[in-house]
C-alpha cells in the first residue's frame, strides 16, 4: 500500500456517528474512539491475570490536533497520547487501560 493510499483511507475512515459528536465531545473527549478503545479494553480484561500485575504509563507519539495529547518538551516527540496500562507481569499481556 503507498502513503498516498494509507492517508486516503486514514480521511474517510471514522469510529464515530458524525451527527452526535459535537454533543459527546463535551462529555468524553476521546468520543471518536471511545467505544473502540473500550471494546479493546473489556477484551483485555478477560484475560486479567490476578497475580504478577504492573501498572505502567506508556507515551504514544502523535502529531495530530487531539484534545487529550500531552506536551513534553524534553522528549524527541514533544506531542503524546499518555495511556495507563495495567500489564501482567511476566508475559506483558495488557489486562486494562485508560487514556
């Protein structure tokens, strides 16, 4: 697939209902993929292994305009989405997250 290709795809491609956003914009600022990154979520969580647990931040760069990124100055990529995850300890398995 060329660029050109993957950012076309990027344009049209929407998580969300379009005529609802603005009103669940106000209430979730991740509307646009909250419903997505939940349903990754409550998958991870069945498989949540109760024992050997690690809670950890993890910084996603991106550049895109989004309500939630973070800005750090002193990092290479400047602009992040921070996300916490809790992992199990040995495998790495992501068994919950939050934005």
């Amino acid at each position: 697939m060329t660029d050109k290709q993957f950012k076309e795809i990027l344009h049209f491609l929407r998580f969300d209902d379009k005529s609802t956003h603005a009103e669940c914009v106000v209430i979730d600022k991740a509307a646009a993929i909250s419903k997505l990154f939940d349903m990754f979520v409550e998958n991870c969580k069945k498989y949540y292994m109760r024992s050997e647990a690690t809670i950890d931040e993890q910084m996603v760069g991106f550049r895109e305009h989004c309500p939630f990124s973070v800005y750090m100055a002193s990092k290479p990529n400047k602009y992040k989405l921070k996300a916490w995850i809790l992992a199990h300890a040995k495998s790495f398995v992501c068994c919950n997250a939050q934005l």
